[in-house]
C-alpha cells in the first residue's frame, strides 16, 4: 500500500478580542480545536478564537514554516488583504 504524502498548511485564525493569529500545521481541522480548548498557543490561550479565516496547503514543512513567517511580518491591512484575496476565488 503507497505511503499518503504528507501536506502542511498555514493557517489565520480571528480571535474574539479581533486580533489574527497566523500558524502552520500538517492537520488544521485538529490544530483548531487544540486552540480553542486552550492547547494550543500562548498566544489562544489569552485570546480565544473565534473563526478560522484563512488556510493554504504547502507540499513541504519548510514551506509552510517560510510562509508563516513571511505572513506573520505582514500589517493586519496586508493580512486581511492576503485572506480577503482568497475569499474571492
């Protein structure tokens, strides 16, 4: 039986205090949840989520790791601008 190839995603969640929280991850649906039940980052734990706003799918760990880090020194106007282009396609 052929081995599933791994897939890593960036992800942007908007927390209750209206903040954005950029991670990455290799199970978003799971990452998630570990945030919201405060297990997930410091950052979570301090300002619940409230909605998953953003996601995008990487071939390697490096990858999403470079892009999480490109997003995360974004402004929140470029951040919000990067989800909303993603909205619209």
């Amino acid at each position: 039986m052929k081995e599933k190839h791994k897939k890593y995603y960036v992800y942007i969640i908007l927390t209750v205090t209206d903040k954005l929280y950029c991670g990455y991850t290799d199970d978003v649906e799971k990452r998630y949840k570990q945030h919201i039940s405060g297990k997930g980052a410091k950052f979570t734990r301090a300002n619940k989520p409230l909605k998953l706003l953003y996601t995008k799918e990487f071939e390697t760990k490096s990858q999403a790791q470079k892009e999480e880090y490109r997003i995360k020194h974004l402004t929140r106007k470029n951040k919000l601008q990067l989800i909303n282009q993603e909205v619209l396609k």
